[in-house]
C-alpha cells in the first residue's frame, strides 16, 4: 500500500481554491526543458492574479505541491551564490 494517510482533512485550503490553482497553472505554464522560471516569480505572478479575483492564494508550500502535481517532471534548482540563491523550476 501507499504512505497515504487519508482520513481527516488536515490542509488549510479548499479544493476551490486548489481547483483555480490548477487552472491557473495549466494555462499560464507549460513545461520546458530549456526554461528556467525563479518560483518566486511564478508564485508572485500567481499572487496578483488571485488578488485581482479577490481570491485567497495558496501558500508558496502548497503552490509548489501543486506544480509538483500537474508536473511531475519539473525539477526545482537552486541558482546563485551563498546569499543570493534562487529556486527555480526547470
């Protein structure tokens, strides 16, 4: 069997609000393999565009999960110097 503890629902986020990440995701990214995106910026952009919708945005943790999700393939790298370093999908 799988690790999966299912049972009570312990995320703190709705699955409306999961729901327009997806869509959000699949029609504003697609994958590449000779494309690196900060996550930061991805998520900023995701951010105003909730705001604008007067949506709540997911966390940057359970944004991530859900890229993760849709792209499994995805690797998140760490860029940059000490300091300065930053993830980035690719």
């Amino acid at each position: 069997g799988s690790g999966d503890k299912s049972g009570g629902d312990s995320s703190s986020f709705n699955t409306a609000d999961q729901l327009h990440t997806c869509n959000w995701i699949r029609s504003h990214l697609e994958e590449h393999s000779d494309t690196c995106l900060p996550k930061q910026d991805v998520y900023e952009t995701y951010k105003r565009y909730c705001e604008n919708l007067q949506h709540r945005p997911l966390s940057a943790a359970n944004f991530g999960k859900i890229i993760r999700d849709i792209f499994p393939n995805i690797k998140a790298r760490r860029l940059g110097g000490r300091g300065q370093s930053k993830y980035c999908y690719s």
